[in-house]
C-alpha cells in the first residue's frame, strides 16, 4: 500500500510538471493526504494547489497540518504566510522569517523556493502576495 500511496504521490507530482491544472490534481492530493494523513510533504503540496486556485482557507488548513507534522518544511511556512496573506490574517512575518532561516542553512533549499515561487508566478502571473513573498525572500539577491 505504501508503494502505490508514493507511486500517486510521484505521479501526481509529475503530472503538475507537465502542466495539468491544479484543479484536476487537487483530488488526487486530497486521497493521498487522507491516505497517508501525517504526509506533511504531501499536505504541502495540497496547499500550494489550493493557493493557485484562490481556496486560501483551505490552503490554510492544509499548510498547518503540514507544519504540525513537520515543522521544518520551509515550503509549508511559506504556504501558511501566502494562505495567511490572501485571507488578511496576522502574523506573517513569521512564517516568512522562520522560511528565511531555513533557507539560509542550505543552497539547495534556497533554490528549490526559488524555483517554486518561479513556477507559482508563471502559473499565476497576477498573484500579487507571491510576488511580495518572492521580495521578502530574495530581495537582497
């Protein structure tokens, strides 16, 4: 069972690759989430899903149960920060200064937001709390 949850989990990611809209993955991420409920990776992903289609409530919930699990995923804080942005909620700059942390631990980290927020902006050109992240994030580079 576990093999087929990271066979969807992979296949799902593939087909987000090759450009398949979020609104047709967001179910294949809900079954895996609900399979495999402490897959904080997984819960991350359903977030930036949820975000791309202007769900931020649900975003939301689906990045705190992410950091609940694993509050380590810099993604994930930064999903919580879009979600918290989108719906006008308080305290941010935490979520966004804790990502920044992590960030500046590892290169590879640091190019993988990068590329997520690249790819984010390209799926979403007009989202305006992603460019602002983007700017928190990397501003001095």
């Amino acid at each position: 069972m576990i093999d087929s949850i990271e066979t969807s989990f992979e296949q799902g990611l593939e087909r987000y690759k090759q450009g398949e809209s979020p609104e047709t993955l967001i179910p294949c991420f809900k079954r895996i989430c609900e399979r495999t409920p402490k897959n904080s990776t997984a819960w991350t992903c359903l977030a930036w899903l949820y975000l791309l289609v202007d769900k931020p409530e649900s975003a939301l919930k689906a990045a705190n149960k992410s950091i609940k699990i694993d509050n380590r995923l810099p993604q994930a804080r930064i999903n919580l920060a879009l979600a918290m942005l989108d719906i006008g909620a308080k305290g941010v700059r935490g979520h966004i200064e804790v990502a920044e942390r992590m960030m500046s631990l590892d290169d590879g980290v640091r190019q993988d937001i990068r590329e997520n927020i690249e790819d984010g902006l390209a799926r979403k050109p007009d989202w305006k709390n992603l460019q602002r992240v983007k700017n928190w994030l990397f501003l001095t580079e």
